[in-house]
C-alpha cells in the first residue's frame, strides 16, 4: 500500500500546489531505487529494499555477487555501509560474512579531495564501530577495530572544526554537495557515540543552512567549487535540486533521483527544521548573503595551503545574482559568477548569464594536484572533456577578478601574454528573451522576470552554441564585463530598463590596466580597477573581515564554529565548541 | 593470510639476486568511475610474468626495503605508507589521516628502523619503525617533496628534492640547506652505487644536476639533456661504473657511459619517446627497464639499443627497484 502511495505521489504533476509530506517524499525517493524500472540493481537497491525490509534472499544474493569483485573506493565503501547498517538481520550468514571480509582483502583508496575523505573516514568510523575488538589483521588497513575508529573520529572532528572555523573547501557544489550530506546522515543514524551523533546533526543543520539562501525554487545559485558542464547551464539538473524537493518540497526534482538524497533518506533521513525552510522559501525580500569559504589544498605554488573564497550573494524572487572574487580557487569545475533567474518550471531551461576566461594550464592542475607535468591534461580531460577547451564555460581563471554590489556585478581580465586561451567566453542561453546588441555597447535581454544589462568592454561576435544559446566571444586580453540587473516589476518594460541603464555614469579604461568606474542603478558607486582592491561608494572592500556568514539569514564569524540562523523573530544557534543547539524566538 | 603470500619459498631469488617490483597504475583508458585495473605493486616473476602483491592501490609512487630484511617492504602510497612485511604477509598503513598522496620513501641503512618519506606537504621521518612520526620538513619553504634519499655513508644526512630545488640536511632534518638545482621542480635523485659523493639529480625542465661533492653542492650536468622537458628518473647501472640513464617526456630513455657527461637517447624500438622510470638490473650487466606511458614496461639487455616488451601493458610506472633476497631466518 506504501509502494502504491508512493508510485501515486511520482505520477502526481510535481508542481501541485500542496508538495507531499517530507516522509512521502523521502519515502518516493527510496522506492525508485528498491524497484528500478531500468538499469543496473547494485548497492542501491539492495540498500533500499533491505530498508523496505523486502526481498532479502535477493538481497543477499545480489550483495555476494557484487562483493566477488570489490572496485572502487569511497565512493564503493559508503554503499556498502548502508547495506550494513540496513542489514538489520536480513542478509544471509554468507552475505554478511562477504561483507566483513571486504574490509579485509579490499583496500580502496582514501582518494585526494574533501568529499573523498569525508565518505572515506566516515565509513571506516562506522565499519570500526560494527565490528569492535579486531585485530589488525582482519582489516584492509592493518590496524585494530579501535585504531580505526578514533583515527577516523579524530578526522572527522577536524573536517567539522575547518568547516566552522574558515569553511568547506569543496563549497556550495550543486554535485558534491551530496557527499557531504550522506556522511553526516549516517552519524546521524547510526554513530553511537553520542557526541558523534549529535555533531553529526549540527553540521546536517549547517549544510542545509549554507544551501538554504542560495537557492531559487530549489535551484543551487551563485559562485561554486565545482559543477559539471551539463548542470552548470542547465542548473535544475543538479543534485541540489533533490535536495531542494527532499528537504522543503520545492522545485523539481530529477527523474529519477539522483542517488545521493537515496543515502541521505536511507540513513537519517534529517528533515530539516521549520527556520530553515522558512529561510528556503522566503523571498519576501532582497537580501545580500556573504559567505566566505576556502580553497582547496594547495600543495605547490603557493605560502598558504588554503587560501579565501569571498563570496557574495544577491538573491531575490525573481533573480540571484552571485560571485567569488576571481582567481584560480579550484582547479577544473569552478564556477566564479552568474545571474541565475527564476523560471516557473526550471526542466530543460539554461536560466542563466556568466562569463570567463577560459583557462587551462599544467600550472593550475599541479597546485590542486600531485600529478607529473606531462600527463595531467590528458588525464583530466579524459573525464573531464571540456577541460582543455576554449570554448568551455567552466573553470576559475588566474586572470579574472570579480566585485559585485548587490544586483551589479564588474568582471575584469587582464589575460597573460603566451595563455593558451586569451579571450573570453560569455554564455547567452537559449531561454534568454528579447535580446537587444545596443548602439552604445550594452546588450539588453530578459530571462524570466530579470532584466538583464551586459556591457561587454571589448568587441566581441557570436558563436552558436551546440544544443542551442550562443556565444559571445571576445579575443582580447585586456576585458571585462559589466553586468547590471533588475526586476521586471521595477520598469515598464525592456525600453524603460534600457533608458535607466544608459543615463548610468560608466567610464572604461584598459590600459595599463583594465578599470571601470560606475554608478550602479542601486545608488553605488563602484570603483574597479584590475588587480587592486575595488571600491564601493568610495569604501575599499574589506576583505579582512569578511563574515564565515552573514546576512539576514546566517551570522558566523570567522573561527568562530558557531552559526546564529535568523528568520523573524525564530533563531537557532549551533556551538559546534560545546556540541549545543539553541532555539528561540526574539523580537 | 595466506591471501596475500607471495611467491612461496622455491620461487624465491636466490640469496644475493634482485627481484625487480614496479609501483605500477594500469591507466590506459580508464578514466574516473570505471572499473579500477590491477594497480599497485607488482614482482618479476620471470621473463614476462609478473605477479600482483597484495592489494590494488592505484596510487603507489616509491618503494623501499628494509637494509637488514628485505622481505619488508615500504611502499609511498595514496593511502600512506604502507608496510608489507614477511615477503607480503602482512600489510599495515603506517600513517594516519596527517598525511595524503606520499612521493618517495628511503630507509636509513645506517640507523635500524630509521624511516623517511616524501609527501605533498613535507617530509616525514620514523626512528622507529613507523610506529611515530615527525614532520622534519617544516623549515623549507614549500613543502611539496618529490625526492627524498639517505646518504648511505653516515646516518641522518639527507637530500629532499621538492618545487624550489635540492636541499641538504646532516641534522636528521633539523636544519637543512639548499644544495642546488634552485627554483627547479625535483623529481627524483640518486646517490651512486661506485662513488658515494656523486649523486644525480633529474629536474622538471632543468635537465640533470650533479653533485661531486657528496651532495652539498649540486651543478647543471650533462648539457641539454632534459632541458626543457621534464625527467621523471634516473638510474646508475651497478654493474658498470659511468653508465647512467634517464626517463623523461619527450626524451624517453638517455644513456650515458661517461658519467653523466655526454647522452645518447635510447629509444629505437620503444613506441614513443615518453618514459616515466628506468632501472639498471643488478645481476645481469647491461639490462635495463623502462617504462613507456602506458605502452608497457620494456626490456634491453644492451643498455638501451634494442627493446622488448616485457610486460604490463597499458602501465605508468612511476618507480621501479631491485630488491635483493632475503636471507633465510
């Protein structure tokens, strides 16, 4: 009867007013899984239907085949915790005993990136605690059951600590985003220690917190570590998009799920609280959220391992606009700047404007990564096939810089002699509406109820763009872009913007160095000149204290490891130093 | 275990013979996702046949054996640095969650359980065993560590190769000095089997640098070979004093019979001129390994004229080493 309800609630036109409950819904997400219509029955659907406890012969039948040929790594070793935890006394004896001797005779790789151990050390922490009291030669990693277990806590506490203190480094990804969220469900559930569970749900409200400003309809917006080519101009189709659907009933979510909410359901399955949803769906008000965050490690090139990520959000109902500062603070999936407006029914739509300078160089991947010189671009663009392209629409620059006052936004670049790819790209989606190339250098367009003016600062023409869109691509090294929106509401129609727009003060210089001064049609003035530090209503920006959060929504001071989440007179507050939540109410 | 047992006993070299183990990733046409290959270290067995030891780990960059029992090896690896000991019985991660993506590792013949290692914010060392660990690398610059060697002539003198060139140590790393090679990228460097003072070092970009003076000073050698390409490994042949070769991108192998001072490139018959390691065998004179992108790994028995495949196809082998036999307990 479940199964009917759930199969009922898919087939339901998802933009129904009234969305299912959180439990229905997490609930749909575990059925797809437990009875896949097509493709491959693997850990996902073992897990989901030993969590529907159905099948267990096939459960455990399906699990030994799988277990004769272990490959993988984390991403191998966090299914296979679910089906542990899930097993619940369902597998068969042989199942089960294939499963501890995985831990024994198979070593998968630790990997080279946050999400890597975070999936990596919270399933060593959770196997540890199954299986108790071993020695080390009954595991992969020769080290004793409690060996394991505190060397995975002790990583784990000091992933949480960075992340309170100076940020994620993989930040606000539409992708990754996933699995960060399903180690913490899973401490959440099954960690026994008490101190570990309820960490574990903090930082489940801290993830959901950092997503929940940044979104539209469900949509992740703004400045982010890494996103795919796909979903970065067809931004609905993320991962964060199920979330959006799982966690507040909002948007639309892909068909079928992504898998990551199937482990995050599986486990936890943490719904989030009422001041968080309020936070996701409240866009009474334009608002400004600050976040700062953290590069990645740098191993070469560099003093400072971790370097800052300053990035601004300017979000309202019809539009968000958001950016980091520029640079190169991700290798390969960075995504710098954008404005992201908001489509009723987002399937399909590329609702979304950016431009970069492509880049690609050995330099870039041997700060992120160990590799030797000569085979990192070919190994990269092996999954990663846009990487080495110039016409690709992803990946940070070291010629870039970025300031951005609420609906403003400048982009300066002042590209190497000898880069491989000295031009810039900018992205105009098929979607865009009444896209205007204006005499005096300003393109005027309309996505959604945006209103959108770019003023490209050097010539440029058009390329088509396969599977629709075009182009704009401008073969000058000294660049930039200056980007102003607004709210259909705010004007008549695209003539009146474009008379605003104009009447605005703007002076260009590119030489020594690119420079633009303009009057932003919010009332600042913004001061820009590359290299140097912008201003804005004659005030330097002061990076130097810039908030690990802030805004209306979010307040948290750098090394603080705490978060005050805001909505109306509700707050919460996390203290990840004394492991408490607080909630009230304050006028 | 006896998963993990490598060859038994009758296969095993005979005392005072090598056998050759390869850190090996199988990389051809894998690409992120895939099934992994067969990865991780891998013995000569006999001519073309090669066995894998242990567990696949398709990140091992550097091996070492312990002096005074061969059958423990010490592997720089993704996940840490591995011990496997008891000719592979036994496999432990030394390390903890401090330390990631290992370079090289090098065992101190002249101070029982004195380990060191490479990796990509430092340099760690062990006095016992790997049992504890201490950063020894926290007062160069940057951190990035390729190379890492131990002067076999007097316990604690060190040279570490990372991004900003050779730097030298008598300390046991408390303080350390910059040798040579300065603003160059170190890939790998090696003391010589026939004169302990000459050492090489192979470079990103730079070519090869020499050292005549036991490593305290380090000179550009051998003109331009390797400048302006990158050299991932060198090798002096123990059997014959002056003959030396190199692997790099765009050389594939050089040879030289002089020292160091004059090369010839040796790769008529290998595929393509891009060779990650190269490795002199020490029981038959004149042999020699390369390993060619993710062609295979190839046999000379001419120090390079002619060429064979000798097997693991589709490798990048980023290190290989002789390690001799054990002796019988």
């Amino acid at each position: 009867m479940k199964r009917l309800t759930a199969l009922l609630l898919l087939s339901l036109p998802l933009a129904a007013a009234e969305p299912p409950p959180f439990k229905d819904r997490a609930r749909a997400i575990i059925d797809t899984y437990a009875h896949p219509k097509t493709g491959d029955s693997g850990y996902a659907t073992i897990a989901s239907r030993l969590w529907l406890r159905e099948d267990s012969a096939w459960c455990s039948r399906r699990l030994e085949e799988l277990l004769a040929a272990p490959s993988g790594d984390m991403f191998w070793m966090f299914p296979m915790t679910a089906v542990m935890y899930l097993d619940r006394g369902q597998l068969s004896d042989s199942a089960r005993l294939k499963l501890r001797q995985a831990w024994k005779t198979y070593m998968p790789y630790r990997g080279d990136t946050e999400n890597h151990w975070l999936l990596y050390y919270t399933s060593l922490y959770l196997a540890a605690q199954m299986w108790p009291d071993r020695g080390g030669d009954e595991w992969y990693t020769g080290k004793s059951s409690e060996e394991n277990l505190e060397e995975a806590r002790q990583w784990i506490e000091s992933w949480v600590r960075l992340t309170t203190t100076r940020g994620q480094g993989e930040y606000d990804s539409p992708h990754y985003m996933g699995v960060y969220l399903i180690p913490m469900s899973y401490l959440a559930a099954w960690a026994k220690d008490p101190a570990m569970k309820k960490r574990a749900t903090m930082m489940l409200d801290y993830l959901i917190a950092d997503y929940a400003p940044e979104n539209l309809d469900g949509i992740f917006v703004g400045a982010q570590s890494r996103v795919y080519d796909k979903q970065l101009l067809e931004k609905w189709a993320n991962v964060a998009t199920d979330f959006g659907w799982l966690w507040f009933g909002i948007g639309r979510p892909n068909t079928p799920f992504n898998s990551y909410p199937l482990y995050y359901a599986l486990a936890s399955a943490y719904e989030p609280p009422e001041i968080l949803r309020r936070i996701a769906t409240d866009r009474s008000q334009p608002y400004t959220h600050y976040e700062r965050k953290r590069t990645r490690n740098r191993w070469r090139f560099n003093d400072e391992r971790n370097g800052p990520v300053y990035k601004t959000t300017y979000v309202r109902r019809e539009y968000a606009v958001s950016s980091d500062q520029g640079g190169v603070l991700q290798p390969i999936q960075q995504h710098s700047w954008d404005v992201t407006w908001s489509v009723p029914d987002a399937r399909g739509v590329q609702n979304i404007l950016f431009a970069l300078n492509p880049h690609s160089s050995v330099r870039e991947l041997q700060t992120y990564f160990v590799f030797g010189p000569d085979a990192a671009v070919e190994g990269v663009v092996r999954s990663k096939k846009m990487y080495d392209s110039p016409d690709k629409f992803s990946g940070g620059s070291p010629y870039e810089k970025i300031v951005q006052d609420r609906d403003t936004l400048i982009a300066l670049y002042d590209v190497e002699k000898g880069a491989r790819f000295p031009h810039i790209n900018a992205f105009f989606s098929k979607d865009l509406n009444e896209v205007r190339e204006d005499a005096s250098g300003w393109i005027f367009a309309r996505g959604g109820e945006a209103l959108i003016a770019f003023r490209p600062l050097q010539p440029y023409v058009w390329k088509p763009i396969e599977g629709g869109g075009r182009r704009l691509f401008s073969p000058y090294r000294k660049n930039g872009v200056v980007m102003q929106v607004a709210a259909t509401s705010e004007f008549a129609d695209l003539d009146a913007f474009r008379r605003a727009i104009l009447a605005l003060p703007l002076k260009v210089s590119l030489e020594p160095k690119p420079t633009v001064r303009f009057q932003s049609l919010r009332g600042s003035l913004i001061e820009f000149t590359y290299g140097e530090t912008p201003k804005v209503g004659g005030i330097a920006i002061d990076y130097a204290n810039w908030p690990l959060f802030g805004g209306p929504f979010l307040e948290a001071a750098v090394d603080s490891e705490q978060l005050l989440i805001k909505h109306g007179i509700m707050r919460r507050k996390l203290d990840f130093r004394n492991l408490t939540v607080k909630d009230a109410t304050s006028n | 275990m006896r998963f993990f047992l490598w060859l038994a006993a009758a296969t095993l070299p005979l005392a005072g013979q090598h056998t050759l183990y390869t850190c090996t990733a199988m990389t051809r046409e894998y690409v992120v996702g895939a099934k992994l290959l067969p990865s991780g270290i891998f013995s000569h067995v006999e001519t073309g046949k090669w066995k894998h030891e242990g567990y696949n780990h398709p990140f091992v960059f550097g091996l070492d054996y312990d002096p005074k029992d061969p059958s423990t090896i010490y592997i720089a690896a993704g996940n840490g640095l591995i011990r496997a000991s008891e000719h592979g019985q036994h496999w432990k991660i030394l390390t903890g969650s401090d330390v990631t993506e290992l370079r090289d590792v090098a065992l101190d013949p002249n101070a029982p359980g004195a380990i060191y290692f490479a990796h990509c914010a430092g340099i760690r060392y062990s006095p016992d065993s790997g049992a504890t660990w201490r950063e020894i690398g926290g007062s160069l610059h940057r951190k990035f560590t390729e190379a890492i060697r131990v002067d076999r002539r007097r316990a604690g003198v060190l040279l570490a190769g990372n991004e900003e060139g050779i730097f030298r140590t008598e300390d046991g790393g408390a303080h350390w000095k910059l040798a040579g090679a300065s603003g160059f990228q170190i890939m790998h460097m090696e003391q010589s089997p026939h004169d302990p003072c000459h050492w090489l070092a192979v470079t990103e970009q730079g070519g090869v640098f020499a050292s005549r003076d036991c490593g305290v000073s380090f000179e550009s050698s051998g003109g331009a070979i390797g400048v302006g390409h990158n050299l991932y490994d060198i090798a002096f042949d123990p059997s014959k004093t002056g003959r030396i070769a190199v692997a790099g991108w765009g050389i594939g192998v050089a040879v030289s019979s002089d020292g160091g001072k004059s090369w010839q490139l040796r790769n008529v018959g290998l595929p393509r001129p891009d060779a990650w390691s190269v490795a002199f065998d020490p029981d038959h004179p004149g042999r020699l390994y390369a390993s060619i992108q993710e062609e295979a790994l190839y046999i000379s028995d001419d120090a390079g004229a002619n060429w064979k495949i000798a097997g693991l196809a589709g490798s990048q082998i980023p290190r290989m080493k002789f390690i001799p036999a054990a002796k019988p307990k």
